[in-house]
C-alpha cells in the first residue's frame, strides 16, 4: 500500500506550576515565582512538541521511552527527550516539516521570550526557527490554568519523508 509521502502529529501536555520551582519552557528559562513542577525539568513545550512529533512518527509517547518512575530521568534535561524523538522520527525515514505550539498560562507572561524560545526549539530540532510557531494565551480565568495553578501547551508536528 502506497504510504504518503507526510504525516501530522499532535501532543498535549499539562503541569502543576509550583512556587520557587525555575520555569523553565522552549528550553527557556523565564523570570517567574513560579515554574512547572514535575519529574524531569518539566518542559511542558518540550514534551507536548516531543509527544507531537512522536505521534506523527507513528511511534509510542514519551512515558515509554522516559518513565517519569525511572530515577535517571530525575531533574532530566527535557531537550535531550525532544532531541531523542527526532531521532526515532529520522530513524524512520522522517523529517521535521514544521512545529506549531500554543501555551495556554495565566502567568507568567510569555510573549517577550517567544523568539528565544522559538530559536531554542528549532536548534534542538536541527531546523529554522521559521519552522517553529509558538503562540501564548491565557484561559480567561477559568479551571486550574486560568487560575494560574497549572499550565498546558497544545502541539502540532507535521513530518515529511526525506
Ligand atoms: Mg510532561
């Protein structure tokens, strides 16, 4: 059966933001009282992107390649599951088309460091910061995010074959 030639993928993340912890988001880390709390070093970009280009690999989610149980994925760096997603994805045949993220956080403000942040993704993934949307916006106060208690970024991927 003829396969084609691009595939979509789309990820999901959501973390707790805890007081004190750094923030840290796109390989980024932003000025904040408050950062994603988690096992790794909590990227919720860096994981909905890795999930996104996952999926559009056809390929098992992050938690199975690293158990957030598994201690030497503790305080990890979140770029190295990213990268390790674009290796599996290019170990299929698969390249990266482009990265389409949205961040949905009351706090903190974001909008100041999305070019760094778009920089940082694209250099993870080895592609043009052209390549790699990154959009904010808020909740509108509503549920855990809108109460600036948790914050969750939604990501697209497409791949193509090289
Ligand atoms: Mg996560």
């Amino acid at each position: 059966m003829t396969q084609p030639p691009f595939r979509v993928g789309l990820g999901f993340d959501i973390h707790p933001l805890k007081e004190g912890r750094p923030c840290l988001l796109g390989g980024v880390t932003i000025p904040s009282d408050v950062g994603p709390d988690g096992h790794s070093d909590a990227d919720v970009l860096l994981h909905a992107a890795a999930d996104a280009l996952l999926g559009a690999a056809g390929l098992r989610d992050i938690g199975t390649i690293f158990p957030n149980t598994d201690p030497a994925c503790q305080g990890m760096d979140s770029a190295r599951i990213l990268r390790r997603a674009a290796e599996e994805a290019s170990q299929a045949g698969w390249c990266v088309g482009n990265l389409d993220v949205v961040v949905v956080a009351e706090r903190p403000r974001l909008s100041a460091h999305v070019p760094a942040m778009q920089k940082r993704v694209a250099e993870i993934l080895g592609i043009d910061p052209s390549r790699v949307g990154i959009k904010a916006t808020t909740n509108e106060g509503m549920d855990a995010v809108g109460q600036g208690r948790a914050l969750s970024v939604h990501a697209v991927c497409l791949l193509f074959k090289a």
